[in-house]
C-alpha cells in the first residue's frame, strides 16, 4: 500500500510537474495526498469505465495521462468523473506534458517502440529527432509500428533513416522536422496542410492515431512504479480504449 503523495513525488522525480507546458494542468487534481490505496489503476484518460474498473478493483487511486480537469470548470455534472470520483473517494493524478517529455517518458515509449535512437530532445516542442540503426523503406517501418497497434496510415517515399517523433497531437511539428533534416516523421495526429507539407519535402509520415501513440506509456510507467513500490499493485486499465476501428478502403 503506498499514498497518493508518495506516486506524485516519484512522478515527479523523473518527470517533473513544473516542466509541463503553460498551457497544461498536470498534478493532482482530484482528492488527497494522503490517500491510500493497494491497487492504482493507470489510463491515458479518466471515462465513467475506467471509474468503474478502479471501484470494482478498489483503486483508490487513478493515475491518467490526460489531465482529467484541462479548463476552468463553471458546474459538476453528477455523470462527469469528476463527480464520480468524489463521490466514490478516489484521487486522480495527470502526469501529461510533463511526461510527454520526460526521460522514460512518451516520446522516448515511442521512439523505442519505433526502434529509434535519440540524437536530440526538442522539450519545448515535445519532439525527439534521431535516427534508425540502417535505412528502411516506409513499408518496413509501417509494418513494425502496426505490430501491437490497432493500425495507422502513412505515406511511402522509399528509404528513410532519420526520424522525427512526436506523440499524441504532435503533427504541428513536421516544420522542426524538416529544419533537423528529417526524412521520417512519426506522431499521434497529423492535419492535411501538415501532410502536404511533408509531401513536399519528402518527409514519410506515420500517423499511429492519438490513443496508439501514447498508450505505449502505460505499461512502461506501471512497471517503473511497479518496481519502486513492491506492495502495491499497479495495474493498467482493462476497459480503456479510444474505440476506433481501422478498416482499409477499396477502390472500384
């Protein structure tokens, strides 16, 4: 059994909560530091399931990416988990930007899945640039990160070797990925003038969907807590998902 203050405190001795972007609101958001709990239950985001899944577990704690509380709240609905969570005790901490750029963080969950080595951290833009071991075509690439993924899409442009990572919305970052000489670009979600963009300067984009993107982290972060606290039982949610279904087109 540990307490909600001693996760926040290792959290934030990898990942510290005063990097998080201005924008952000990471920390603890809902509850006490002092609350105990044998099982915490890890999500990318806090939904009515995920609550749920932490009362049947008696989770008294709920660790999210996302920060379940972003904007300023005006009313609590009892149907939002903010309510939810009160009403059934439990403590919510959001690690977001702050682990989106952390050493064992997002990116780096990423770019190892993606089997990249990072030459340079790009924190204020939370993007990674680096470099595969040796050349490979788009296809081959494309078909290792569809490996434990529920699938994604990409543009082919032959061999490319140094690559640019950027989890989640990170699309916006195609622009530094041309100036680091990039000829890959791996990220969570893309907009169409970000792909043209690329298109035009022979940058192959793999766009995992957001949820493949960040999820990586879930069971990297529960195991690194797993390991510094022994008695409790850190477990990654079950009943998450962003329910998207890939299915390939067909032309006639």
């Amino acid at each position: 059994m540990t307490t909600a203050k001693n996760i926040y405190d290792f959290i934030n001795g990898f990942a510290p909560f005063e990097t998080q972007m201005h924008f952000d609101n990471a920390g603890l958001l809902i509850g006490s530091e002092n609350t105990l709990s044998h099982t915490v239950i890890l999500s990318l985001d806090l939904t009515s399931d995920v609550i749920k899944e932490a009362v049947q577990k008696n989770a008294k704690i709920i660790i999210t990416h996302h920060p379940v509380i972003f904007n300023p709240l005006k009313s609590i609905s009892s149907e939002s988990a903010v309510f939810k969570c009160i009403q059934n005790n439990i403590t919510v901490i959001s690690a977001h930007t702050n682990l989106d750029i952390a050493k064992n963080g997002v990116n780096e969950a990423l770019a190892d899945y993606a089997g990249v080595t990072a030459d340079e951290y790009f924190n204020d833009d939370c993007m990674i640039f680096g470099h595969l071991e040796k050349p490979a075509e788009c296809k081959t690439l494309a078909d290792s990160l569809k490996r434990n993924i529920s699938g994604l899409r990409y543009t082919d442009t032959g061999m490319i070797q140094k690559i640019a990572v950027s989890c989640g919305a990170g699309g916006g970052n195609i622009f530094l990925a041309k100036k680091c000489g990039a000829d890959g670009f791996i990220t969570g979600e893309i907009k169409h003038h970000e792909i043209i963009f690329a298109n035009e300067n022979n940058i192959a984009v793999f766009d995992l969907g957001h949820f493949n993107s960040e999820n990586l982290i879930i069971p990297r972060l529960s195991k690194m807590l797993s390991d510094n606290f022994p008695d409790t039982a850190f477990l990654p949610s079950e009943t998450f998902s962003d329910k998207l279904i890939y299915v390939k087109g067909e032309f006639q």
